[in-house]
C-alpha cells in the first residue's frame, strides 16, 4: 500500500459492475473509492462471479463476501422478504466488519447500497468516522397532487409513507444518524428528515453517475435534423413518473402546434390507462408507446427525438435525466426532487409543480419554445454535455469522494494525535501489503 493512502470498508449490499440503479452505484463508488484508497468492499456473496471478472488484479479493490446460509434465505424470492432479509444480512455484516477492523484498521467506514435513508446500516457501530450515502428516499409528491392519484396510486403512496414513519421511529436507523459524521443526502427531502433523524452534518450529492464509456457513447449523438418537435419519456409506466402530466401537456401543445410526435419507452400498470388517455385526448396517432426496451434500444430511440420529458412526483435520483443531458437532449422536468437538482436552468426548463393544471400548462409552454427554437434546444444540449462532464462522470464524482473521505479522517485523527503525540495512519504504514491479501483470502472462503 502506497504511503498516504487511507483504508476504507463500503458496505455495498447491492453491487454488481455493468449494472444502474443501485447495483451500479454500489460497483462505481467502489471502484472510484480505490483509484486513491485501499477499499475493502463488503457485499453478496451472489454477485461473486461478475464482480471478480471485472475487478481483475486491482491490488487497491478487494471484496468480502457475505451472505445468511441457505436455510436461513429459503424465504426470500426476489422483492418479497427483502427488508426483513436485508435487516439479517446488517447484522451478520456487522460481526465480518468487525473482525476485518481488527486485521486493517480501517480509516473511514462508507455505506452505500441500498441508498435509502429509513434502512439502517449497522457499519456506523465500527469505531471509526462513518460516512452515509448518498441516501435517499425523502421524497413525496408535491402537496397540489396528493388528490391527483387514483386509489392504486394512493394505496402504494399510503404504505410508503409508513415504511418511512416505521423507519423513523426505528432505534437502529436513529443510532445510524447520530453516529454518521457525515450524511449524504440526495435530495433536501431527505437531508431534512436527515437532519430530523439526529444528523449532525449533512450535504447534498446525487448518487447517479455516468461512466466514461456511457459519455462517449451519448456523447457521439448527433442531433435530430427532422420537422416538428418529437418528445420521448423513457422509464417504468407508474402514476409517480407523471406520464399522465406529459401526455396531457403534449395535448395542449399539439392542439395550439398542429404538429409535433411523442414517443413513450417504457412498460407498467399504467401502460393501458395511459394509451386510452392518449386516445381521448386526440392524440392517439400522435404517440407512440414502445414498451420496455433494452438498454440500447432505448438509447437508439432518445437518439431520434429532440427533449426528454420527465415529469417524475418524487424521484431521488432520474439517471435518465443525466443520459438525456449526456446525449444533448435538454430536459423538461418538475423542478422537485432529483430531477430538479441534476438538470441546471441552461440545461433544461424545470416547471415548479403547485398544480396539476398549472404544470400541464407550463409544460406545454416548454413544448412550444423548444419547437419554435432549434437553436435553443441545442444551446441547452450542449450545457447539459457539459454539466454532466462537470459534476455527474464517476471520475469526477470519485475525486469529490476523496476528499470527503480525506477530511473524516483528519477531523478524526486530530484529536487522538493531539492526546497521543502520534500520527495513527502512518503508524499503521507498515502492515498494508499483509491485510489486502488477507481480505481477498477471506472473500474467496465464504
């Protein structure tokens, strides 16, 4: 281990490389972690086989797998059981952590996955600064649209509502506040209920990222040189994503427009609601649905039309809208939740959510000025190209991470230097090499 460098535990219960959601975030933070750091990564064991393809002989990244035994996880399939899973699956990661703190000595603990503020993470009990998220899971619709919703849409919204109150009133999750030095929120939904929770501090930081490879990739889009304004929303067909909101807005501005095509990629419960609404609304021939589509395909189709329309009610992160940006395509979203915070006045128009009927019509006034100027629609690509190389790229993302990790440990180390005369990390210089190849011994024994 090079001199300087720090030792870090994640703990990534999801995290697979070549993934998004969660899984990416787990595999990104991890690998970015260890570009300056010796990381020590704590995760599933079912992952084991695509992880250790893709890390290779990284001497700085190494993994401790973990997992309850079988007769212990016959009971969880998929999404069902999973809390109570994840609960379990703390609690031994807990007994690993502080075993392999008594090999390495680590300088900073990092939870990671899952990024959901009301969940514990039992790694804030290592003696050691602890570093949490970025989390999320704050979020709510905005207070005009609660009477919005059908009773599926506020059935879902109720029970989610009280797994947050449950997860509030949870000691494990209120001891996980007070013992972060630092929490990361994803959006100031959630670093308010942070904050609530016992926080000390708290920032925000998104946890959605872009690789290098997916910026060279959507940054080679070219822009779309046909007649009309072609919109296209890509994501899971749920009342929270505001589908409802675009094709309503795209109605008016079709009407007033006479021209213009909107293209839906996506699949869910609201996939045949949505698709009768299109036809009452007189736009039925105007819109295309193309259900759920791979990675690529969908991508192919954002290459095609001009702005991403995204009108989510409570998201933390909308990484769609950062491949939108990545791509040059500006992005008309509610300026709420993470959505409002990734995509920047000259990357897009944000449309402030007080009532359905006012952001439908501010929408649709977003529709009409990108259609009346190109011009501005590839001004606003080009600053969202930007913006993404700026603030989003996992390189850029991993550089502000070491910093954070520089200062948890500084802030930790000056006192105990100042009682000991000592300096802790370079008197645990020597013991480096040992460790790491101790912590790849243990990952492959379980």
């Amino acid at each position: 281990m090079k001199r300087g460098r720090m030792r870090i535990l994640i703990s990534a219960y999801a995290c697979e490389p070549h993934r998004g959601s969660e899984p990416g975030v787990g595999w990104n933070v991890a690998q970015e972690a260890a570009r300056e750091n010796e990381v020590w990564v704590l995760t599933r064991r079912n992952n084991r086989r695509v992880i250790e393809a893709a890390v290779g002989s990284d001497p700085n990244l190494h993994f401790i797998y973990y997992d309850l035994p079988d007769w212990a996880r016959f009971w969880k399939r998929g999404q069902r059981g999973i809390r109570a899973y994840y609960y379990l699956w703390q609690a031994g990661a807990r007994s690993l952590a502080e075993e392999w703190h008594k090999r390495v000595a680590f300088d900073v603990a990092h939870h990671v996955t899952f990024v959901n503020y009301w969940m514990p993470s039992f790694l804030a009990r290592l003696p050691v600064p602890f570093l949490w998220g970025p989390v999320g899971g704050g979020e709510s619709p905005p207070p005009g649209f609660q009477h919005w919703f059908g009773s599926r849409a506020r059935a879902y919204e109720w029970s989610r509502r009280l797994l947050r109150q449950r997860g509030e009133l949870d000691p494990l999750v209120r001891a996980t506040a007070r013992r972060s030095a630092l929490a990361l929120a994803t959006t100031e939904q959630t670093a308010e209920r942070l904050r609530r929770l016992g926080c000390r501090d708290v920032r925000i930081r998104s946890e959605a990222g872009l690789s290098e490879a997916d910026m060279l990739r959507l940054g080679g889009m070219r822009f779309r040189s046909g007649d009309g304004l072609r919109l296209i929303s890509l994501g899971r067909l749920l009342t929270w994503k505001g589908f409802e909101l675009g094709l309503r807005a795209f109605a008016r501005f079709a009407s007033a427009e006479g021209r213009g095509e909107y293209w839906i990629v996506g699949e869910g419960p609201e996939s045949a609601r949505l698709l009768r609404l299109a036809g009452e609304l007189g736009v039925g021939s105007r819109v295309r649905f193309f259900g759920a589509r791979p990675r690529e395909e969908a991508l192919e189709l954002l290459e095609q039309c001009d702005v991403l329309v995204h009108p989510s009610l409570h998201d933390s992160g909308g990484w769609v809208c950062l491949e939108a940006m990545a791509a040059g395509r500006p992005v008309v979203c509610l300026d709420w939740g993470g959505p409002g915070l990734q995509v920047s006045r000259e990357s897009g128009i944000k449309v402030e959510p007080l009532t359905p009927n006012q952001t439908v019509i501010e929408m649709s006034q977003a529709f009409e000025l990108f259609a009346a100027d190109p011009a501005l629609r590839r001004r606003m690509g080009e600053a969202g190209r930007r913006r993404v190389r700026r603030e989003f790229l996992w390189t850029q993302k991993g550089r502000v991470l070491g910093r954070l990790y520089r200062e948890l440990a500084a802030s930790a180390a000056a006192p105990r230097a100042a009682g000991s005369g000592t300096e802790p990390v370079a008197a645990r210089a020597g013991d480096g090499g040992g460790a790491g190849a101790g912590a790849r011994a243990a990952g492959e024994a379980e």
